[in-house]
C-alpha cells in the first residue's frame, strides 16, 4: 500500500511506515525490552524476530506489514532476573518522531483471544500520569469492540476517560480497521475508526479532573501485552496467569495470537 493510498487527502504528511521494507525501519522505532513490568502483564518485551517482525509482499490484505507476535516461552528470565512465561514486541517512537498535534492513524488487525492486549497509543516525557497518555486503540481479546482513552494527572487507570466502539458482527476487531485521533493540543481529541467519530474528549473534560497535559510532544507506541490489570477487570480470570485463561494461552502456544499493522502515518 502506497502513501496515498493509505491515507488519501488532508495535510501535510509528517511520518509515515507502511512497513514495505523487508524489515524494520530503526531509525523510525526503537524495539523496547522488558526492564519494569506494568499493569501485572504476563508478558516479558524482547527485541527479537520471533515477536517483532514484517510481513513481506501480498498477505493477510497488506502490502507488508509489522507483526507484533506474542510467544510460549515458559522458564524466560531477563537481565533483569525476572521470570516470564511469554515474551512479546513493543515499538515506540521515542527520540526519533515525536509530535505536538495532528491526525495520527494506523492501520490494524487483531487476533481474538480473553486477555490479549494489543494497543496502538502516544505518551508524552516525563513521569507518568503527568506526562499523558493518549490510548488510540485498545483491546484486550474480545472480538466486538475496541476502547480509546485518555490518562493524566487526576484522571489515571480505572480513573481514566475512556469509551467504547461496537463493532458489527461481520467486521469485527479480527478485520482490517483504521484507527485514528484527530489531535488539537489545546482543545480536543476525536477519536475514529474508519473514519467515523465514536469519543470525543474536551479540555474542559479532562480539567474537571486535573490539568491537560495533551499540550507537549508525544511519541507513538505499538504493542501487544498479555493478561494484567485491563483484561482482567473485563474478564475477571485469575488462572492459569491473571487476566490470561488457558484457551487464549493455548492459542498462543499454536502461534495464533499476533497483532498486524499496515500503516501508520501522522498528518499535520
């Protein structure tokens, strides 16, 4: 998929990767590694081709595309000495495309399974809440709907502004979507899928709860977690891994679990 065809119209484009390269672009992400775990995730983040990867050529719709693929590896230790049983990919942006406004959208498709938790997202600097945190998609395995959030100082975690999008059965999170937030940093975020504006958060939304901290640079964020605090409040499963029950676990030790993206492109 070309440029244009992924995003036809609007402004000036100031980053795009539609991941058509044969493998990734390092001076546009970095591959994150696990040092601190957040949430109660199950998963350890590595920097290897078994989770983070490309898909050459013509295939599951994309003309190449990132897979972000979480894999059964019982017994993994980290440098740090943490012991996981999974290890999966993130990627960010971070010190090498940051933005302060615009249109910023990828193209997606995701895997159904209770407990996945893939995310396409933006964080600011600094320290968190404070640095804010724009959640473009959000989905932890069920196949009917996706979330967009905001998190920042006084409206964090379970305290968070966040909605939700429905999908109909015969195009679910399982399908193709675009996913995107209209960015103004000193009024509002509208969040869309496929172009059609399901949440809009105001400035004097977020204020009512503490200061807006969606007036600074950000960078953008992909990644697939496993299990942790999201899922489980949805799904409440404590066993065999929190928020991660023995099916989804199952369906990862096949290799079926894995989240695609086609594009990613910010628009000023």
């Amino acid at each position: 998929m070309t440029e244009k065809q992924a995003q036809p119209g609007g402004g000036e484009t100031i980053f795009f990767d539609d991941f058509a390269g044969g493998e990734l672009d390092r001076t546009k992400w970095n591959v994150v590694t696990t040092g601190p775990v957040s949430n109660n995730e199950v998963q350890a983040y590595v920097d290897s081709p078994e989770t983070v990867y490309l898909i050459p050529g013509e295939a599951e719709g994309a003309n190449g595309a990132l897979a972000l693929h979480p894999r059964w590896r019982p017994g993994f230790r980290t440098p740090q000495g943490l012991g996981f049983d999974f290890i999966s990919g993130r990627i960010n942006t971070r010190d090498k495309a940051q933005f302060a406004s615009g249109h910023v959208a990828a193209r997606i498709k995701l895997a159904a399974g209770a407990g996945l938790w893939p995310a396409f997202w933006m964080l600011g600097a600094g320290r968190w809440p404070e640095c804010g945190e724009i959640d473009i998609m959000e989905n932890v395995g069920e196949a009917d709907w996706a979330s967009a959030a905001v998190h920042g100082p006084g409206y964090s975690g379970d305290a968070g502004l966040v909605n939700y999008h429905y999908f109909p059965p015969d195009n679910d999170a399982t399908a193709w979507h675009v996913y995107s937030v209209d960015w103004s940093p000193e009024s509002e975020m509208l969040f869309k899928i496929d172009g059609e504006l399901y949440y809009r958060v105001t400035r004097p939304m977020a204020e009512n709860f503490g200061r807006w901290a969606f007036d600074r640079p950000m960078f953008i964020l992909l990644n697939f977690a496993l299990g942790g605090g999201y899922p489980a409040k949805i799904n409440g499963v404590r066993e065999p891994y929190f928020g991660l029950p023995a099916e989804t676990v199952q369906a990862i030790q096949r290799g079926e679990a894995r989240m695609l993206v086609d594009w990613v492109k910010v628009t000023k």
